[in-house]
C-alpha cells in the first residue's frame, strides 16, 4: 500500500487525507498545531460561495486598492513598505489581469464540483457543522454598483452558477432582518455557508477511522528524495510541550503532498518549486448571540455586502460569522482594532442585534497571483500540491482533493 505524507491539517490537508484514503493509500499527515484547522480554517466567513469566484486580477481593483491606500478602515490594505516578495506578487497579479474572464470562469465551474462534493462528504459521513443551505444574497447601495456588477454576474452564469437579480422588496423578503437602505441585489440559491473548523475537525475524525495518521505539533525540518521514496524530517513544533524540540524523527513515504497554506511558499522553495503564494489578512468577528431578540434579529441567509466587502454567516442559533477585508501586510498576524471596528461598526447599521460579545479573529489567506489553486505535481518525482486557494478555500478545497487524489493515482497507483 503506497504511503503519502500530507503537510497541513486544514481544509485542504484534511479534505485531501480523506480523498486519499478512501482510495485506499496509508495517508500520515503532519501540521504544526497541536490540532487541525487551527489557521485560515479555524474562523473564516462561512460562506461556500460559487457566487464569490470572481478573481481580482481587474484594472477596478487596482484602482480602488491605491485610493483605499490611506484609510486604515478600507475594505482593502495594502502597506507601501518595501518588501520583494510582495511587489513581485503584484506584479504578477497585474500580468494575469488578461486572463479575468478565463479564470473566473474555471473558478466557478470548480466551485459548483466542491459544493456538491462537500454536501455528499457530510451527508455519507454525518458530519454536524452548522450548515445552511438557504444561498447568498449579495447587495448593492448603489446604481453604479450594482451596473458593474450586472457585467460580473453575466460572467459567473456563463460559468455555469444559477444567480438571479432581485429588487430591494426582494432583498428584504429574502431577508427580513435586514434594516439598510439597498439599491438592488443578487441571490445565488445554491450557495451555503458552515462552520469550517467543525467541519475540518469532524472530517479529520472521520478519516482516523479510514487509518489516517496525525503528526500533531510537529514542524517539517527537512524533505530528501531517494529513487524509490522520500524521506520526511519533522520535529516538535514550538507549540509543542511534550517533545523536546531537537529530537528529530524521519518518515519514508511513496510521495509528499503539500497543504500548507502560506507555509507553502517557503516549502516549495525547498524543493525546488516556485509556489508564489503571498498571504493575504482577513479579520473576523463571531458574535455570540446571548439573547432572544438578537437571534431573532441576526440573519439567517448569507449575505455579501459590496461596498464594505463584507460576509455573513449564520452558524446555528446563537453564532453569527461576520468577515471581511483584504490586507497586505506579509505574514504579521495581529488582530488589529482599526480592522475589527468596522465589522462591528457594519452589524450595528445593517441588524437590530447586540454587538456586546463579539469574539475577533485574523487568518493569512495563501493568495495566489492569478487567483486560482495549484494542484498537482512539482518539478520533482513524489512531490505534488494542493495549496493557493486564497479566500476560497472553504468553497473549492472539496474539488481539488479530488483532483489531487487522482493526479497521486495516476503516479503510484494502488
């Protein structure tokens, strides 16, 4: 039975785990936490959104990117401070702005396979993670707006994704709880949103009863290859109180798959790849709904607010998910207040709910120039990933596990 080791126990490390090993292959998997999805898994907006595919390679988002540069509370933030690795990544976000229609398009018709792969995983595997199917109405307070976004919708449909125009009547009927003044929106009914940290962790259990194998607390130190395996060096993470760090174990396995997040930048420059993955800040509020008029007032439809660039989740009857903004500031990971308060700030005009208890939260997204996931393999024999999906992991990871389990199948079949 070949053996692969799986780098990363998020959404796409675990999701790939279980691809893997109901085929049939002895999967170890190895993350630095001292439990899965404890990074961008453990508290992003909820939403599984073919509806969200539209990449930002686009001349608008350059435009409003250097305009936002000033305001410390813009949607997106960009901090001007020298770093080669950034200007090298915007310039490539730049170079593949030719390729926006393409790739939004391959974006949504993944997005469609990992919606439905994900509902059968949960369904056959009885998986309790807050999901609800009730879709993501996206709204506008703006002509202009939602003109522009008359453009991005035709291009999502031709993709395949079923999202229809609706008027503010329709807006507030879809959504009672809502108290804004709107333009007009869009509602994708097939769209869903849950918890991903549950999700990954309930996944997880369930691939330990298929022999699935955790390395937890563990930090990769070295990969050799060999002609005929691999070698995988690992020692204790700093997390890691039981095991003193210098004592290195090693591991031989058939092939490596890496679903490392933004660790996989510097992963793949080890093994003699060129993952250009930059990560980019999002920030989250939970806010815990402690009272019977905030949940009764707290939405239960996802919703996607474009001017503030803003999502929600409903997760069960007393969490609401709120989540939103973009930040280049490399790989720093303070939960900044000037970046909070505006989530809070947002509930407090749009709901009739209290913001008393909000518990606030940052993740790195392992952004990619051309906005789309790198799945497959490396340069070299045995090395292969599934990494890059930015700030849709949660909504294509379902797709590529699947991809990457039959890339492995087709090299070192059972």
């Amino acid at each position: 039975m070949p053996h692969i080791v799986v780098i990363g126990a998020g959404i796409t490390g675990v999701t790939s785990a279980y691809e893997l090993a109901r085929l049939g292959y002895q999967v170890t998997v190895i993350d630095q936490h001292l439990y899965p999805a404890m990074e961008t898994s453990f508290a992003n907006g909820g939403q599984l959104s073919a509806c969200n595919a539209e990449v930002w390679n686009q001349k608008a988002t350059v435009l409003k990117g250097l305009k936002w540069m000033s305001q410390k509370t813009a949607p997106l933030l960009l901090n001007p401070s020298f770093d080669l690795h950034k200007y090298a990544w915007l310039m490539e976000f730049l170079g593949n702005i030719k390729h926006y229609e393409n790739n939004t398009r391959d974006t949504v018709k993944m997005a469609l396979l990992a919606r439905q792969r994900l509902f059968e995983v949960a369904e056959q595997e009885q998986i309790e993670f807050n999901l609800e199917k009730r879709g993501i109405l996206h709204f506008y307070h703006t002509q202009h707006d939602y003109e522009v976004a008359m453009r991005v919708n035709d291009l999502l449909c031709s993709g395949g994704l079923e999202r229809h125009a609706v008027s503010v009547s329709d807006i507030k009927n879809i959504e009672p709880s809502l108290t804004g003044d709107y333009y007009a929106g869009f509602y994708c009914p097939g769209d869903a949103t849950g918890d991903i940290h549950k999700f990954t962790v309930g996944l997880a259990n369930v691939t330990q009863n298929y022999g699935v194998h955790y390395l937890l607390g563990m930090q990769v130190s070295n990969i050799t290859s060999y002609q005929e395996s691999i070698e995988v060096s690992y020692q204790a993470s700093a997390e890691n109180m039981q095991i003193g760090p210098h004592s290195a174990q090693h591991l031989r396995a058939d092939a490596v798959l890496v679903c490392a997040g933004v660790n996989s930048y510097s992963l793949s420059r080890q093994l003699g790849d060129r993952v250009n993955i930059y990560p980019v800040k999002g920030y989250s509020i939970t806010i815990q709904l402690n009272d019977p008029l905030s949940q009764n007032n707290a939405p239960w439809v996802s919703l996607l607010d474009e001017s503030a660039k803003i999502v929600t989740s409903r997760l069960g009857k007393d969490r609401l998910r709120v989540a939103g903004t973009a930040e280049f500031n490399g790989y720093n990971r303070d939960i900044r207040a000037d970046r909070i308060q505006p989530l809070i700030d947002w509930v407090n005009r749009n709901f009739s709910l209290s913001t008393e208890h909000c518990i606030p939260w940052t993740g790195l997204r392992p952004m990619m120039p051309n906005m789309l996931p790198v799945v497959g393999r490396g340069k070299r024999e045995r090395i292969f990933y599934n990494t890059g999906h930015g700030h849709l992991g949660w909504t294509l990871s379902a797709a590529t596990a699947v991809m990457v389990s039959q890339a492995i199948l087709a090299e070192h079949p059972l």
